[in-house]
C-alpha cells in the first residue's frame, strides 16, 4: 500500500505493517480487548482474572469470566458486566450510603465513580487487578470519597490491522475500521467510515438537497452509473453539471481540481441556502456530515456582479477516509485514533486526522471528521483534475482552460503532428495516454500496439525497435504558461534509457525526367512493428524543388508486413483509418526543372508469399537486385544486323533499341523470276506473288551481316579477273628487276 500524506510524507507501509485502531472503551467493550494509553493490553484471562475492592477492611471481590450471566453473582465480562457490578455493591452495602447515593459510570473511557455529597465519607484502600496494567490504569480510584468524585485513568479498545492481509487499499482499510469500531464500541452500526473516491461520503441513494433562488432541487448519489436526466451523480464533475443544468442558467460551475468554482451568469443575484444531506431510504437523518461541512460555504451564498465567484475547496474528499456518527444516534465515540504502529509513533495520527485531531476525536451524534487527504499512485481511470505531484501540490488543471502539449522528435525530427489535448471535465489519464500515442505515432488507432502505459504512478512511452523510431526530448506541458508551472516544472518529461538501435535500411533509386536529367529517390526501410514482422517504408527526394508522391495513400509510408517464412505478406497505408490495403504502389514525380510531370511509376517491392522482392531475415540489410527501366539521354554510337533482320542501334546511355527491319520475300516457283541484272530477279506470273515476312519465319533464310552468298558470283568472271591480276602483279615485278639491275650497274661505274 503506497500512501502520502497532502505534505508528501511517505507512509512507508510495507507487507505485514500493522495499523492500529484504538478509541475509549464502551459499555459493550470487553474486559480482554482494554488496552492503556500506552496501546498496553490487560491480558485478562477468563476464569483467572479477578478485581479487588478494599474499604474500611471489608473486602469485594469480583471474577472475570466468559459470560457474566446474572448481575449480583459477581461476575463480569464486559465493562456493562463491571460497571453493573459494581453499582449493586454500592446498593447494598451501607458504607456506601443510601441505593443511589454512590454510582459508577463510564465516561471518555474512564472509569468513574462519584458520591452523593450527603453521602458519610468513605474510603477505597484498594482498588486493584490481577493484571498489572489494569490494576495502573484504576489505581486512580482510590482514596477518600465525601461529596466527591474520582476518575481512572483512560482506558482503550484497540485492534490491529495486517496489511496486506487485513486490507490492500485505503477502501479496506476503511471497511476494516468501520467494523473494528461498530459492535465492539459503538453498537447497531451508527459510526460510519468510508474511503471517499469522488463519492462524497455517501450510500447508493442517499440525496443532497440545495436550495436555488428557493427552488427546491434534490440530487440522488448513485455507487455506479448516475443518469443526470434523473438528477443522478456519482463524481464531482456530475455533481458540478447538476448544478449548471438545476440553476436554469443562471449559474456555471467550473472544476479545477478538488475544488469548483460556482460563478453567476448574468446581472443575479442567486442565492444559495438549505443544503442538506439525507440518509436513503428513511431520508430522515444526515447522511454526511462531512459533505454538508464542505458545501457549507454555499450556505446563504448571494451571487451577484460584486460576490461572483464561491470557491468550493475539496467537494470531493477524493482520497479521505470521512469518519461520522449517525445524527440519530445515542452513542459518543471518543478518543478515536488510527495510527502506523510500525514505526512506534504512538502520537502520529495522521492516518486519520487533520492537524488538532493528532491526538484522538470525539465524534457526536450527527458529527463527522476527516482524515488527512491520502494520495496513491495515479492510474488509467485516474481523472486529469485529481493529479498532484509527489509533494502534495495540485497540478490545478481547469476543464475546458487546460491544454497539454507534447513535444518530440523522431529519428532527429521534429513531429509536426497535432500535439495538444484540452482537458475536460472527465478527461483520464489513459484520455491523455492516448493521445500522446497518436501524438508519437505509436497507437492505438494505427499499430493498436500500447506503446504508453503507466506503472506505480510512473508513465512509460516505449518506442518501436530500429534506428529510425528513436524517440529525443520527449516534454509534456500545461498551457496557458506560468498558470500550470507545478505541472510543467514538475520534469513531466521522458528521457531515453536506451537509443534504439539496427532495423533500418536506406537505399536510393534513379530515375530520369522527359528531358533525361537524373534523380535520386530514397526508399528508407525502418522496423515498425517488431511483434508482427511489420516495416516501415517512407519515400522521398533529396532535391529540394522536385516533388514524389505516393498515390492514393495518405503521406509517403507505407506498411509491410512479412510472413513468417520473411515473404511479404500486404502492404496497408499507415495513417488510414480503417486500414487500407495498397497492391500495386505507384509513385508520382514532379522534376520541378520545367520538365512533364510523371505519374504511374509502378513500384514492385515484391510478390506475397514469394522471394521475389524484399524479405526479412537474419542476414545484414543488403541490396541484392535493383531494376529499374528509365535511362539517361543517350547517341546513336552503332548500327548492326542480327540473323533475325532487324537494324539494333547502340547508345552511349548503354541502351539498345530496333531501329528497323528488313523483309525476305519467298515464291512459289522461284525459277520462273526474271533476272534484271546481276543478283537482282523480277516477278512474274510464272514465279507466283511474293510473299514478304521476316527472315528466320517460315522457309525464310535468316541475315548474315558483313557477308555475301556463294551463290551470288559469277565463278568464270571471277577466274578472269584472278588471272588478269596475276598477270598485272608478274609484270610490275619485271619492272622491280630491271631498276634493280641498273642501279647496281652505276654503282660498278663509280668504282
């Protein structure tokens, strides 16, 4: 159980501590239960213990037993038993006086006995127990007795309490007092203690009264559910609307914190009177003593342009164990104190009482007290309007006037989303958890993973695995500025505990505009949903005027979420609510450079359940294949034919297109053509028509380059010319010879 006080003071209570209850005894406490100031048991033992009374040499004794039985067998079991007891000694012995004239009672857990001032003096030798803190705690007692009175010292019913066992939360702590107190101090369940959570006090059905401009309006408190159509509250925040609807307008009632404010609307004035709780389902005593103390401040209350606001502090009690006695009741409980006995400080009352109570209560009937306020670790279901920091200070947020704010970045980049939320009058912590997911990107509408989750009082925002989730300088804050600085100074702020690492890729894709110009598109693969094999993609160009758009999806991420086997399962667009499933991704691209825009750039990041694209594995990030079909400005650099005919041209961008084709015709009787000239023939009806279709088709022959066929020379002609240029070549080299011969010759002359 993890408490503070309103002061921030740490209850420290651990597993198996106990709590102490302890007031004055009552009539129908029993003699075991007596305890001394101290919190010292009598330890009376049934059958054993026995009571003494000493006067004027006769001795009275009296037996501490089970069951009393009749009074005058002197025979006690409870402080009635003893008190009954010892008034029949005082009525039948005449050193006493008259019947009547010597009484013993009960009053403020002391043991009182008082004599009639016509009484003959007498004196009480002893007055002593078998048990040694008893026989100390009546010692008082004895003495002369003429006219007078004397009192025993105090005298307490005390129980303690397990904690962990006996109770876990302050509401079973409440109900363990509540039935420690009724039975074993105050009879037929008049003293009530309840933990108040935003319930006031009160039981299912009880009723609060108010008085409006005199006009009666009565509010139900239901444990659960209210209906406001039926004047119905549970919380606070119910209990200020009922005011704003009953008032007819002429009233608004703002929450801020524990407290509302109650404001006229208009000229005025309101008045405020006659405010009551009643106890379902007699309606006949008060229910809270405690809520009609609070809203007393309402009482007679004239609302008007120069009083127009009245502060209502703690309307709640939220976190407040409320401690009350039936106004019908007969009973007065006294010297009422709860205490942490672990720790030994016996005057620490802080468990149950506000400053002045440290030291025990007396509760009358119709009268009510309240403990300290607690405070426990905050939770989902906690309101936004209840929070407070660890000492005690109420972050004082205001519903419709507070806006909290978070800032951060991701993967070093400022997040532009929508990064407020406005609390309203039922706004949770979880409200705000919530948001701060969307805010981060994280849940629950997009991965519906919960990425913001709170423990012990302490929120944790967990960011997805992989580099490029990492989450820097995450702040929360509360506007408008300086009016929430406990909130926002508090260090409501996350800082990492560990840098996401690995899980990302970045890969760069080149395309070419209508003009030829080249440009870098990024693909930047980050891990997104580590549970369900899910990736992030989100595509974009680092040149500053050109424009990429993913078509038909809301920004430029998409989702992809891979099979068990790594095969890509689906793609979905990340921000679409509900989900919506891309098949065929397609990019547009504006180059910014005057060039056309181009849309349709069909992406193929792979085929569901194949291995044909991306895939998730073990292995490093890599880029094994990369294909893509548009190319640079490119020159013709060659031209070539190939067997099938066709003229393929050669770039300098590396590209080779068909430039053209040539045509083979075949006939039915190629003999019958007409020869023209050399290698060429005509058709003719001997021939058949020409039927034209590209080489290697049919009986087509195919095209060889750079080549001729044997079948097209002329063998007799080309023998002729062989010869004529054999004949040609043995006559230049006779000339060769003859120059040779009369060089020599004039070399021999010169000699």
């Amino acid at each position: 159980v993890s408490l503070l006080t309103k002061d921030g003071t740490d209850l420290d209570l651990r597993s198996n501590d106990k709590v102490r209850v302890k007031a004055h005894i009552a009539l129908t406490t029993s003699i075991s239960d007596i305890a001394n100031k101290e919190g010292q048991p009598v330890n009376m033992v049934p059958g054993k213990a026995q009571l003494t009374m000493t006067v004027g040499g006769t001795l009275f004794t009296l037996s501490y037993v089970s069951t009393a039985g009749a009074i005058g067998n002197g025979n006690f079991s409870t402080v009635q038993d003893l008190i009954d007891e010892l008034n029949f000694i005082f009525s039948n012995n005449p050193e006493f006086g008259a019947p009547g004239d010597t009484v013993a009672s009960l009053s403020g857990g002391k043991l009182t006995i008082s004599c009639d001032p016509a009484t003959p003096s007498f004196k009480i030798d002893s007055f002593s127990a078998t048990s040694g803190y008893l026989n100390n705690i009546l010692l008082p007692l004895q003495g002369t007795y003429s006219g007078n009175s004397k009192e025993s010292n105090e005298m307490f019913f005390q129980q303690d309490l397990n904690v962990g066992n006996d109770f876990k939360s302050l509401g079973e702590l409440a109900a363990q007092i509540d039935g420690v107190i009724n039975g074993s101090v105050i009879s037929g369940g008049e003293f009530r203690a309840e933990y108040l959570d935003n319930n006031f006090g009160l039981r299912n059905g009880d009723q609060v009264e108010m008085y409006i401009n005199g006009n009666l309006s009565t509010f139900t408190y239901r444990g659960g559910t209210a209906d406001p159509a039926l004047n119905e509250f549970h919380t606070v925040n119910d209990f200020a609307q009922l005011m704003r609807i009953t008032a007819g307008g002429t009233l608004t009632v703002r929450v801020t914190g524990n407290s509302f404010d109650v404001q006229v609307v208009g000229a005025g004035p309101v008045t405020i009177s006659g405010i009551a709780t009643l106890r379902a389902p007699a309606f006949a005593i008060s229910a809270s003593p405690y809520l009609e103390g609070v809203l007393s401040v309402l009482e007679g209350a004239v609302l008007d342009p120069i009083t127009p606001v009245v502060r209502v502090d703690e309307i709640s009690g939220k976190g407040r164990i409320s401690y009350s006695m039936d106004s019908g009741s007969t009973q007065t409980l006294s010297g009422f104190t709860v205490y942490n006995l672990t720790d030994g400080n016996f005057d620490d009352n802080i468990m149950v009482f506000d400053p002045g109570h440290r030291t025990g209560a007396t509760l009358l009937p119709g009268q009510s007290t309240a403990s300290y306020q607690f405070f426990t670790n905050a939770t989902e279901d906690t309101l936004l309007l209840d929070l407070f920091n660890k000492q005690g200070q109420s972050f004082a947020f205001t519903e419709g006037v507070t806006t909290m704010n978070f800032n951060a970045s991701i993967d070093n980049k400022p997040l532009t989303a929508a990064n407020s939320y406005t609390v309203d009058i039922n706004s949770t912590v979880n409200d705000m958890m919530n948001a701060l997911e969307v805010y981060l990107g994280l849940g629950p509408s997009f991965n519906m993973k919960k990425n913001v989750t709170i423990m012990d009082g302490i929120m944790y925002v967990v960011g997805e695995k992989g580099a490029a989730n990492n989450i820097k300088g995450l702040n929360l804050s509360a506007e408008p500025q300086n009016t929430y600085n406990i909130f926002t100074n508090f260090g409501v702020s996350v800082s990492n505990t560990q840098d996401a690492s690995g899980g990302r890729f970045v890969t760069d894709m080149t395309i070419y505009d209508g003009q030829g110009n080249e440009h870098d598109i990024k693909f930047d693969f980050a891990m997104f949903n580590y549970e369900k094999n899910e990736w992030s993609v989100r595509i974009s160009c680092d040149d500053p005027y050109a424009k990429v758009r993913l078509e038909g999806v809301t920004t430029n991420e998409l989702i992809i979420r891979f099979n068990a086997d790594g095969t890509p399962s689906y793609m979905y667009d990340r921000y679409a609510v509900p989900m919506h499933i891309i098949s065929n991704p397609t990019l547009s691209f504006s180059p910014g450079n005057g060039s056309s825009p181009m849309s349709g750039i069909a992406l193929h990041l792979g085929t569901t359940g194949k291995y044909d694209g991306f895939v998730i594995s073990n292995a490093r990030n890599s880029l094994t294949r990369n294909d893509q079909d548009g190319n640079a400005l490119g020159v013709l650099m060659e031209k070539l034919f190939n067997p099938a005919g066709e003229i393929v041209g050669y770039y300098s961008n590396g590209q080779i297109r068909i430039l053209g084709q040539v045509a083979l015709a075949t006939f039915e009787n190629n003999q019958g053509l007409l020869k023209v000239g050399d290698t060429m023939f005509a058709e003719t009806g001997n021939s058949g028509q020409a039927v034209i279709g590209t080489p290697q088709s049919g009986s087509r022959g195919g095209i060889a380059s750079s080549a001729l066929e044997n079948s097209n020379v002329d063998l007799s002609a080309e023998f002729v010319n062989m010869i004529i240029t054999e004949r040609g070549f043995q006559a230049n080299s006779r000339v060769v010879t003859t120059s040779d011969e009369m060089i020599q010759e004039l070399l021999n002359m010169k000699r």
